[in-house]
C-alpha cells in the first residue's frame, strides 16, 4: 500500500472527513483530496502532521510502502523519506535526552548533541 493509499485508509478507519484533516493541516479540501490520490507530493512536515492528526506514528506510513518495495532506482524516494523520518526522529530523542541531563545538573557535554539539531 502506497503512503497517500495508507492515508486515506487510517482516515476512513477513523470516520474522519477529508474537509477535517484538510483543516487540521491548514490547507484547502481539494488539495487534501490530490494527497491522498497520490497526485503530489507530500512533504515530511506534513506526513508529520498527519500521523497526529490520525495519532499513528509516522513510521506506519513508510513501513508498508518500504517492504512492498524493492531496491530499485524508482522506489529510492520511499527509502530515502523513511531514513529522513528516522534521522528526524533520533535528532529528537537526542535533544530530548540532553534537555534532560542538562536540567539533571549532569556533567555531559552541552556540545555532544547541540550540532545534531
């Protein structure tokens, strides 16, 4: 199942209209529509987004998309978006784990996770 395919399923499993998340993501009704129809491309921040609106973690998007996939030049983009998503998510924990010791009075390095972000 393709991402935009994955999209519309979570959203009708969850009885929500297209006009909802096109509001919840600050953007108009037929461009929602052209998401989930696969006729554009959806930017990380807003599959961001929408994994919260539909509270799914972002990975459920890229999973099936990824396995059904090969290694093939084509199917690259769905790769590289999944690795983006990760790297994202590790920069996150990252800098959730050094506001913590820093706020712990720890002795680590301000500097060891600050270039991370």
């Amino acid at each position: 199942m393709k991402i935009h395919q994955k999209i519309k399923s979570l959203r009708l499993q969850k009885n929500l209209t297209q006009t909802f998340m096109a509001d919840e993501l600050g953007i108009d009704t037929t461009n929602y529509g052209r998401l989930e129809r696969g006729e554009c491309k959806i930017p990380v921040e807003r599959l961001i987004k929408i994994a919260e609106v539909l509270n799914v973690e972002l990975s459920s998007f890229l999973s099936s998309e990824i396995s059904e996939n090969n290694l093939s030049e084509g199917n690259t983009n769905a790769i590289l978006l999944g690795i983006l998503v990760e790297i994202r998510a590790l920069r996150h924990t990252l800098s959730n784990l050094e506001w913590n010791r820093m706020n712990a009075g720890s002795d680590v390095e301000n500097s060891k996770f600050t270039n991370l972000q």
